[in-house]
C-alpha cells in the first residue's frame, strides 16, 4: 500500500512531525510555495504534498554533509572513483559520536531489532514482511496478478499456492464486488 501524494493538513501534520500550527504558518508566510508543496481545493481545503515536503528536507541536510569519494565496483576487475553527497546518513540519527558515514549491510539488523521491539512484537526475520504485504492486499481485494508482479514473481500460481488458504471459496458478498 503506497501513501498518498496529497494528504489534508491534519495528515501531513501527523507523518511529518509538525504541528497543524506549524504547517499553517509555512503556508501563511509563504515558506511553502502554493502550487509545489500545498493546494487549495475547490472546498477550500488545504492539501500538502508529502513528496515536494521530505524532497526539501532531505535537500536542506545536503549542506551539513561533505560531498565524499567513493569507489564504485563495475565488475570484478573494474572500478571508477565517484563524488556523492549522501543525504541520508547514519550520522544524522546517531547518538554515537564515530559513526560510519554510509550505512553498511548489518546496520539493518539492529534498525530491525529496534522497530521490533518499540512495536512491541515477537522477533521475526525481515522477509516475513514480504508474506503481511501479500495478506493485507489479498484482504483489500487486490488484484492477484499485480500482487505477483509486485512480489517479482513471473505469473500469480505462487502467490495461488501459498496464499489460498486465506483466499474464500465462495463467499455471499463476492457478487456485490462483481
């Protein structure tokens, strides 16, 4: 399930981390351009777009973070030398001083744990989520064959097999969907 692109003021304020106060002052004093970040409806109501908002803080990061060097691996006997400046780094959460400067394969594992444990649910491996994925959009009715794609699956007789016990046979209210 994608978030959606446009969402009203008591929205964004909740999945941006600011208050309804806040984003109303962005707008009033023009900090947000209209148009790019936030709209008026023809019911009058103000819709902010969550992309144009994380795009611009992730850019506004970019100063604080020195442009790095970075060896790029074309193949086992190739590579070529690239300048990057990363936006999202461990350096901007870290509660460490010495941190690395790019996240590395294992730093998953302990964002992971984390999540886990604040969510408060029994230790599971990250690709179970592939498996709630498949299940939540099987009980939206999703389409079986864009789940499959979705999943990288070459046609929908995996997810068939796996996922029929969840699927009804014949339920009454399947010919109101038709």
């Amino acid at each position: 399930m994608s978030t959606p692109r446009w969402v009203l003021i008591p929205n964004a304020a909740e999945m941006l981390g600011y208050s309804r106060v806040a984003i109303e002052h962005k707008i009033k004093n023009g900090t947000w351009s209209e148009g790019r970040i936030w709209r008026k409806a023809r019911d009058v109501r103000i819709f902010i777009s969550l992309e144009e908002v994380a795009c611009k803080q992730l850019l506004a990061m970019a100063p604080c973070t020195e442009p790095q060097t970075i060896t790029v691996q074309l193949n086992r006997h190739e590579s070529i030398h690239e300048t990057v400046t990363p936006l999202i780094s461990p350096v901007a959460q870290a509660r460490r001083k010495k941190v690395n400067l790019w996240f590395i394969p294992t730093s998953w594992n302990s964002k992971w744990a984390n999540i886990q444990r604040r969510a408060k649910i029994r230790p599971r491996r990250p690709y179970q989520t592939r498996h709630t994925y498949a299940c939540w959009c099987l009980v939206t009715r999703g389409n079986l064959a864009f789940i499959a794609k979705q999943m990288g699956h070459k046609d929908f007789t995996m997810p068939v097999q796996v996922y029929a016990k969840w699927m009804d046979d014949e339920s009454p209210s399947e010919l109101q969907h038709i």
